[in-house]
C-alpha cells in the first residue's frame, strides 16, 4: 500500500507523539509509525513517578504522563499505524512492515523519533556460561511491572544509571532481596533523588570502583564474583568475594536506536551516538530532523517532548520555506564528554545540552565568548544553557565556538 504526507514520524514513544502533535498544529498531513501495538514508547513500563514535573507541573508516572500526551495528541489530525515497523529508509520516502503488509510512504519531512536500546552482556564483556537470570534492567522492568512475574528473589545490579537504581526499588517492593548495586565508575551514575529514594530508603548498598568479575551457574545464575577496582580500572587482588544471587541486572547504558539513521548516511556524533543536528533538529540530510532518545540519551521526558516539539514545528515550516541554511559547528572542548545541537543555522535563542565528562562542584561552562557558573555539575545530569540569539550571533560571525567546562573535581 502507499501513502503520502507531509510529515512521517517513526517511532511512536514521547519523542515521536509530541513531534508529530506540533506537526499537526502547523497544518501538516502527518503520519505517525510505531512497530508495538500502543504508542508510549518505554513509558508504559515506567509505573515510577518522576515524569511531567517541569511539562505538567506535576510528579506523574510513566503511563500517566503517556495518558496526557495521547489526549493532547487525540486533539490533532494524526494518522497512527501501530504493528508498523520501518525497515528502510531513502531521503523522503520510507518502506515499513505491518499485519497489513508492506506500506510504502512518501513524505515531504521525516522525524526519526525511535528511542533507544539497553546494552547487554556481550557490550561489557561479562564472562559466563549463559545461564538465565541475566536480564537488561528494562527487560526486568517490563517483566515486573508489565507480564507480572519477578526475576529472580536475590538480584545483584549492575550500573548506578537511573534505571538500575528505579529497578533496585521495584524489585525490593516487590519482596526480591538487592544484594547491591555495583559500578565501576569511582562516583554513582544516576540522579541524586533516584539515590536516596531507591537505595539509602532500602539500605541497598551501593559499591562505586566495583565490578562482576564472575557470573557462576550452568543452568540458572547461582552466583556472581565482584571485586574493587583500583583508578586504573584493573580488579585489586584479594578485594574478590562471592555474592549469591539468583539473578543479575544490568542497567549499562542505553544506545541510541540508529540502524536507521545510517541507511540514511547521516552524519553520526559518536559522543552522543545520534546523528548530529542543527538548531531546528534538522540532520545532516535535508529533510530529515531526528529528537528524543535517538539524538541522545535525555534524562527527563519533559526535555524529550520540547525538543521534539521543536522538530515537528521545523519539519513543517522547511516545506512552507525551504530556504538554504549554512551552519557552524558547536564543538567539544575540555571537560565535554558530548553536546548537543552540533550545528547553529540562524541568532535566535537555543538550548545547548551538555554532558559533563566528569562530577564537578563548582563549574565554569564557555560557549563561544559567553561564559556561565555552574554547580553540581553532574555526568549523570545534563547541563542545559540557554543561549541568547545575541549570544549565538557571534558565534555564527567567528564561524563556530567551543563548549568547555573547568571546574573543582567532586568526589561523587
Ligand atoms: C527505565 C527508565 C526509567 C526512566 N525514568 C524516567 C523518569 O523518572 N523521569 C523522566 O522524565 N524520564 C525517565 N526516563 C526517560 C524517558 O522515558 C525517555 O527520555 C523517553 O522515553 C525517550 O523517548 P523517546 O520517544 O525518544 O524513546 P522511546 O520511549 O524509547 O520510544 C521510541 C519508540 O520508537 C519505536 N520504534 C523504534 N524503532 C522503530 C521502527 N523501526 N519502526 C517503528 N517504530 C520504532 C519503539 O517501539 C518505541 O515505541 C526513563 C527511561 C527509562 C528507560
């Protein structure tokens, strides 16, 4: 079957369903693409409050910040496909899968809204002999809060991210004993509030500079070898012990889903793992505009929902206006480990977002000639700086401008 829009969105998660709303409120044809059977993307799983507090004023779960979105959404002229997977991809016309068989889309913009995916065993080489009970810390949320069924009733977690600490708190709740939290960075991974409320609140212990050395068990995970790191990462001898476990979660990173994006041949920034973009979220293809998870891991939904507003209203206004842009590159400088938009276009105002490389108390952020104060400046937490349009100006006259960050090293 074919089709024709304006706008196609693929990827039916927070990113998507705010891209392809605004899309819709500029008066474009919009379709909207998602591969599950409801839109929602990782939020339905998500039952933990923590959504909306700067979108809605108010602390929501996962699917009840899903539940405002898709009334807002219900509001606009989108034609949703859901069980529609896209498998190919050419400037303006797209090639997807559903019960209905293939569907074939030409479309005046794309958004590439599809999220991201956990790492696994394989991507930290953990040794073993494969038993079951290693799950990805998603997978295990999906089987708790979703299927309804626990995975094991001891569990080691592995990784401070924001995802393994919620999970060290869902499975505690639900009567699974969380032997602890291992990291192998010497400072915690997630936000401060997820610490305190899912571990100190549980009295999970959390071991920074640790690492699973060992997964024991043939059949089932009986067992896991953990041990201290020294600052070179390398285990320190005779600090290994057993922890019995029955099962092993692992919260280490998530990937920006972009199989996609290369059949596009994007420009990919391997800080970020996304494709880079510009102001407007507009990639290195002309038409082609991306936000959400598949830029670049966000911490918040509320960040997600307003960037990818911003690509959805950019996407249309380039089919109204397609005026040639020349950009210039925001790039990295010390004490960055990623950044993004890339690429400034036009002086109006914009959000930089940043990662900082390592915990600082006290920081200095430089963005060009600009230059802000910054506390508690955060790996896990996006540093995000609002640029006046004066600002990004004179960046567009020296022809791009670098992003550093110098400041007191923090322990945690
Ligand atoms: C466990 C967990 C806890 C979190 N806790 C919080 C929190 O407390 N507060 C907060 O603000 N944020 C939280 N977040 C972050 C927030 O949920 C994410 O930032 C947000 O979901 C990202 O939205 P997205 O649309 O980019 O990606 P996703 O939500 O992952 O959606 C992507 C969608 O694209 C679809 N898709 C992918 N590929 C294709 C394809 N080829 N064809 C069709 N469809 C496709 C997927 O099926 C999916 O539905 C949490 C995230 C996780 C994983």
């Amino acid at each position: 079957m074919n089709y024709s829009f304006d706008v196609v969105v693929i990827g039916g998660g927070p990113a998507g369903i705010a891209a392809a709303r605004s899309a819709a409120q500029k008066g474009a044809t919009v379709a909207l693409l998602e591969r599950e059977e409801e839109l929602g993307g990782i939020l339905p799983q998500c039952i933990h409050h923590g959504f909306g507090l700067q979108r809605f004023r108010e602390e929501l779960t996962g699917p009840e910040y899903a539940e405002r979105e898709l009334t807002l959404l219900a509001k606009e002229k989108v034609e949703i496909f859901l069980q529609t997977t896209v498998v190919d991809l050419h400037p303006g016309l797209i090639d997807a899968v559903s019960p209905q068989g293939s569907l074939h889309f030409k479309a005046g913009s794309i958004i590439l809204a599809m999220g991201a995916r956990e790492r696994t065993a394989a991507a930290i080489g953990l040794a073993s002999a494969r038993p079951s009970g290693i799950f990805t810390a998603g997978a295990a949320q999906r089987l708790v809060n979703i299927e309804g069924c626990l995975p094991g009733k001891k569990a080691v977690i592995v990784g401070s991210g924001d995802i393994g600490l919620i999970m060290a708190r869902r499975l505690s709740l639900e009567g699974v004993k969380v032997a602890c939290v291992v990291e192998i960075l010497p400072y915690p991974g997630g936000l401060l509030r997820n610490r305190v409320q899912c571990l100190d609140d549980f009295d999970i212990p959390l071991l920074l500079s640790h690492a699973v050395l060992k997964v024991w068990g043939e059949k089932r995970v009986e067992a896991v070898t953990i041990a201290k790191l020294d600052e070179a990462g390398k285990p320190i001898p005779g600090t290994e012990r057993k922890v019995p476990c029955d099962c092993l979660l692992l919260s280490v990173g998530l990937i920006p889903e972009n199989e996609l994006s290369e059949k596009l041949n994007l420009a990919m920034d391997p800080a970020t793992g996304g494709p880079v973009v510009d102001q407007d979220m507009e990639t290195s293809v002309r038409g082609v505009f991306a936000c959400g998870n598949v830029v670049a891991i966000s911490d918040l939904v509320d960040d997600v929902t307003k960037q990818a507003e911003l690509a959805g209203e950019r996407a249309v206004e380039l089919l109204r206006n397609p005026q040639s842009k020349q950009g210039v590159p925001l790039k990295m400088g010390k004490g960055v480990r990623s950044l993004y938009p890339q690429i400034l276009v036009r002086p109006e105002p914009v959000e930089v977002v940043i990662r900082a490389a390592s915990p600082m108390d006290k920081a200095r952020a430089t963005i060009g000639q600009a230059s802000f104060n910054l506390r508690n400046v955060r790996p896990a937490q996006a540093v995000k700086i609002k640029l006046s349009a004066a600002e990004v100006e004179q960046i567009l006259e020296a022809q791009g401008g670098t992003v550093e960050l110098e400041g007191e090293a923090s322990e945690n």
